[in-house]
C-alpha cells in the first residue's frame, strides 16, 4: 500500500463481539481490497481490530449482499 492511498472506511458499533463477546461503540472498519471474504455461505467485506483481543472481526453490510 502506497504512503499516499486513502483508505475507505466505516464506522459502526459492534454488539457481542465474535473476538471477546463484549460490545464496543464507533469501531472503525477498513473496506477489504478485491473480493470479500467468504466463510460458511456468508460475504464480509469489511475488517476491524477487536479493541479488547486485537484480533480481527469481519463485517457485511446489508447494501452489499447480493441475493440470486
């Protein structure tokens, strides 16, 4: 990633975290680059950093789910 590439960006809160089961407010997540992740039938496109673990949480935005 060049020094000068904008990052894009979203901030949500999150509810019973999958890292640390607790809730957290305006976490900042980072738009993946290229195709989402897909784990067990479900899309994420978005990563953030746990604020307690640090370890990484996915999301999927409603708008970005696409339906056959």
């Amino acid at each position: 990633m060049g020094t000068n590439e904008v990052l894009e960006t979203v901030k949500t809160d999150v509810f019973h975290c999958a890292r640390c089961e607790e809730d957290h407010m305006d976490v900042t997540f980072v738009k993946m680059k290229g195709h989402p992740v897909e784990i067990e039938g479900w899309k994420y496109g978005w990563w953030a950093l746990c604020p307690v673990t640090r370890d990484p949480i996915l999301l999927r935005k409603e708008e970005e789910i696409v339906t056959d």
